[in-house]
C-alpha cells in the first residue's frame, strides 16, 4: 500500500472547524473530536486524491455519503493507527451503518505518528456482509499483538487482503 503524506496545514483546519462544530450525527456509536478528525483526515485526503482539491466543511450528517464520484457514492472510513498498515490487518464498519444509501466504501489507514495515510481498499457495501465477519457487541477480539477489545458495537471486519485495490 503506498503511503501519503497528510497535509498538516489541512489537519490544523480541520481541528480547529471542529472545535465548534459537531459532525457525529449517527445517534448511536457516535464519535468524539478526535474520532472526528481522523474520519475527516481521511474523507478530505481521499477527496484530494479524488479531485485535485480539498472539499468545503458540511456541518450536516452525511447519511453515509462522503463524496459522490463517477455516480457512485462513497463512504469513507478511517482507521487510525500507530503504525504503517499492512496486507493482514482488518478494518471495521458498524453494521448500524449498512442502513446507509451508499455504493462503495472506502478504507484508509491513518499513522498517527508519521503523519501517513494509506488506502486499504475498498469494497462495494453489498458486499460488506458476504466479505466481512459479523462481530456482536461484547465480544472480545484479539489484535496480532494479542491485546484485547471488546466490541462496543456491532460490527463487521474486513480484512485488506478481501478488498479492491485502489
């Protein structure tokens, strides 16, 4: 997976947009600031990727759509981490959200200490719940280094070897 740059002039924006606004509008399993800026990190440098420039701020809920692009609806989801992302990690997405009307979504990785993104991959949402594994909230999931989570939702994992490749 190659690895770009986050542009911190962009990052400091957006931490400051969301000092004073609030786009964690699900109802349920919504996220704090921080969580909010890693999804934005994510959907604004995909959309760059995408279109050459950076999107305006929205301070409404998305209903699951971060970006529309060749008629096809994304939902970009940010996974932030300490380390580069590798082929046998997976990516989580709250079953909550298959609701949403959206065609495609959208992994990508954030290093939080290098200050890197990287795409995953992505995958059509029809195809999430053939993919993907369900996992209950309060199950205990073990990570390769064999620390613990338990699920505070319902969700599904979907390894990066399962996705297309960007």
């Amino acid at each position: 997976m190659k690895i770009y740059n986050i542009n911190l002039e962009n990052k400091n924006k957006i931490w400051n947009w969301l000092k004073s606004n609030n786009i964690a509008q699900r109802g349920k399993f919504d996220g704090s600031k921080e969580k909010q800026l890693i999804g934005l990190i994510g959907e604004f440098e995909f959309y760059y990727i995408l279109f050459g420039s950076y999107p305006p701020f929205k301070n409404t809920f998305d209903k699951g759509v971060d970006i529309l692009y060749n008629n096809k609806s994304i939902d970009v989801k940010t996974m932030s981490r300490n380390v580069n992302c590798q082929d046998h990690y997976v990516n989580n997405f709250l079953e909550c959200q298959l609701k949403y009307n959206c065609d495609i979504i959208v992994f990508l990785s954030i290093n939080m200490k290098k200050n890197t993104f990287q795409i995953c991959g992505y995958i059509p949402k029809k195809e999430i719940s053939e993919k993907g594994i369900l996992y209950k909230k309060g199950d205990i999931r073990t990570r390769d280094d064999k620390t613990k989570f338990i699920c505070e939702e319902n969700m599904y994992e979907i390894k990066n070897v399962d996705l297309y490749k960007f």
